[in-house]
C-alpha cells in the first residue's frame, strides 16, 4: 500500500476499506465453493434440471450422472451435474 498515492483519502480509511473488500471476497470464495461441495437428492436435481425424476434416474443408470449410495438415498455432486452439462453440450457440437 506504500506504492499507492491517493489525494484527500485518510490512509486509516483506506486500509479498513481494504481489509473489508479482501474479506468479502474470501467470503464469497468460499460461498462458491460451499456451492460445488454441496449434495443433491435426484429429486432436486430434476427440480434443477427441468426434467422429471425418471429422467434423473436413468441418466444415473447410464453413468452420465455418478451418484453414490448413503444409506438408502442416492446423493448426486452438484458439480458432477455441472460437468455432466458442459459435456453434453461439447459432445453436441462435435458432430
């Protein structure tokens, strides 16, 4: 911050400003990454997806989706059906 010259501006302020900004962004890093870490049931991936739930089972029968077993619920990654999506697409416009 000592390379930085700004006119009118108290450096106390500056600094606080500063160290408010750079939480904030951890804070939604870290939002983001709560995002992609996160667990959906089949159900609230067809609510996500516009699709039926049939349609969410089966893909995961195919292997498009890769779910895993907790007890007796299947859990999708959030960031598998992310990634499931941009590969569909890719796969779509490489014909």
């Amino acid at each position: 911050m000592e390379g930085i010259i700004l006119q009118n501006v108290d450096k106390k302020k500056f600094t606080e400003l500063f160290n408010k900004v750079h939480k904030l962004s951890e804070d939604v890093q870290l939002l983001i990454d709560n995002k992609f870490s996160e667990n959906v049931t089949p159900v609230q991936a067809a609510e996500e997806q516009n699709c039926s739930v049939q349609t969410i089972y089966a893909q995961i029968k195919k292997g498009v989706y890769p779910a895993s077993k907790v007890g007796r619920k299947l859990l999708i990654k959030r960031s598998d059906l992310e990634n499931a999506l941009k590969e569909v697409k890719s796969l779509k416009y490489k014909r």
